[in-house]
C-alpha cells in the first residue's frame, strides 16, 4: 500500500508541478481531396484552450509564440477558450499572442469558456483583434495564394453555447470549394459535414487531460466524445477532423499522460 501511494503521490507532483509546463510540438500530416495544387504543403499552425487565468499566465505564453513562430507556419488558427472563468489577464494575454506572425494571416473562433460565467464574448473578441487575429464568429473569408489564382475558404462558427449560426457561417461558399472550419466542439463535425467542410479544427477536449495507459483520457466534456483526439475522418464523409489537447486546463490545473501541444499541419493533396 505504501508503494501505491508513493506513486500517486509522484504522478499528483508530475501533473500539477511539472507536465502541464511541458509545451510539445505534434507534426501532423493532413490529406485533403479537393486541395488546390498550390497548397499542396501548406502549413498551418494550429493551438487551441489556453485558459488564461486558470494555472496559466499571460507570461507563460512565451515558449508558444517562440515556438510557433521559429516553425515559420503559413498560417496561424485559434480554435477557442482563451480565458477560463475571468478576465484579469486578457490584455497582457492579447500583448503576447500579437506577437505571433504567419503570412496568410491569423484567425480565431471563441469557445465555450469565453461566452458563458463572468466572461465578456465582446471584450474576447477584441482581444483576439488586438493580438492580431481575424475572429470569426458565424463568417468565412478567402484565402488567396500569393503567386497562382487558387484559393482556400477558412469559415469560423459561433460557439455551440451562443446558438450559432450557421447558414451565415457557411454563406456563399460554392460547390466543390476547400473549406477549412474552425468551430470548438469537435463533435459538431457531424453536422459541419452537411456544409460541405473538408477540414475541421477543433478543440475543447483537453485530450482528456488526464489519461490512463490502456484506458486513455479519464473524462471528456460534452461534445469532445466522438471526435476527441488527433485527426479523425468524420462518420460518412470523406471530411477530416484535428482535435487539438490544447494548452491550458480547467476544473483541476493538472495534466498526466496528456502533455499541453500545439500542432503543424501540413496540407496535402490527396
């Protein structure tokens, strides 16, 4: 018995002193139908659930931005829940995350920590203006390649908490186009499918923030159960989905066998 306690003592001190500070870079590869040639190797850089406010601080953003920015990724996404229940940090937060830099530019859609308790939606979406980033909320854009006539269509919905909406997230989008969705919940793929997405990037998971050998994540939030981890091809679709673990934490500031990750996902034309 005194062995086993020994041990959950040690993984208690591991995830709450040590692995949750323990930022790694995933490279994943991602093979789209439909991709335009010129993208073929596009890189975008995709993190998500910082959590601000809840065992992380605006300082401890540092290593993400260097990090991020020394890969050089052509595009930088946020998939939500920049803060966790308050908003005392948000402008030192936004000073950092401005820091980031990509060429095609930097886009963010909010999550459920950032609409619902003591949060302001609108005081996080100017944040999200403030560190640079091009908030999506029920809107999509163009994204033009900077030396041939082809294009992605990046679309940012609302989240699940606030009703989105989604006719005007998916509004004027032709057929046969490359939609890249940035919507929190990952388990919303099932309907996103219906909307023509090829790609969803997601997050809200946690990877389940603390996971078990053999058994993997302990407990997933509502939403974040059928598409939990990685890149998964949607039910009944050729659509794919990437589900990030995220930075931060919430309810308990401890990570064990879950590491906090940021992602490169390389485009490739399938």
């Amino acid at each position: 018995m005194a062995g086993i306690g020994g041990l959950m003592l040690l993984a208690g001190l591991d995830a709450f002193f040590i692995e949750r500070h323990m930022l790694r870079r995933q490279d994943v590869t991602v093979p789209l139908a439909g991709l335009p040639d010129a993208f073929n190797g596009f890189r975008i850089a995709h993190f998500s659930d910082l959590h601000i406010g809840h065992g992380l601080a605006a300082d401890d953003l540092e290593s993400l931005v260097q990090k991020v920015n020394s890969a050089k990724p052509d595009m930088i996404v946020f998939t939500g829940d920049l803060v966790d229940d308050g908003m005392e940090e948000l402008v030192a937060a936004a000073q950092v995350l401005s820091r980031l830099q990509a060429p095609y530019g930097k886009y963010a859609v909010l999550g459920n920590h950032d609409v619902r308790g003591h949060v302001d939606p609108d005081r996080i979406i100017k944040a999200h203006q403030d560190a640079g980033f091009i908030p999506l909320v029920n809107r999509n854009l163009t994204i033009r390649h900077r030396t041939v006539d082809e294009r992605l269509i990046v679309a940012g919905l609302d989240d699940y908490w606030r009703d989105p909406d989604w006719e005007a997230a998916f509004s004027g989008i032709g057929k046969g186009e490359c939609v890249i969705a940035l919507i929190h919940e990952p388990d919303l793929a099932d309907r996103a499918k219906e909307y023509g997405v090829t790609l969803q990037l997601s997050g809200h998971s946690h990877g389940g923030q603390v996971r078990l050998p053999f058994v993997g994540g302990v407990l997933y939030p509502p939403y974040a159960r059928k598409y939990p981890d990685g890149l998964q091809r949607v039910e009944n679709s050729e659509m794919l989905i990437h589900t990030s673990r995220g930075i931060g934490t919430t309810i308990l500031p401890i990570r064990f066998l879950c590491r906090p990750e940021w992602y490169m996902l390389t485009l490739r034309k399938k």
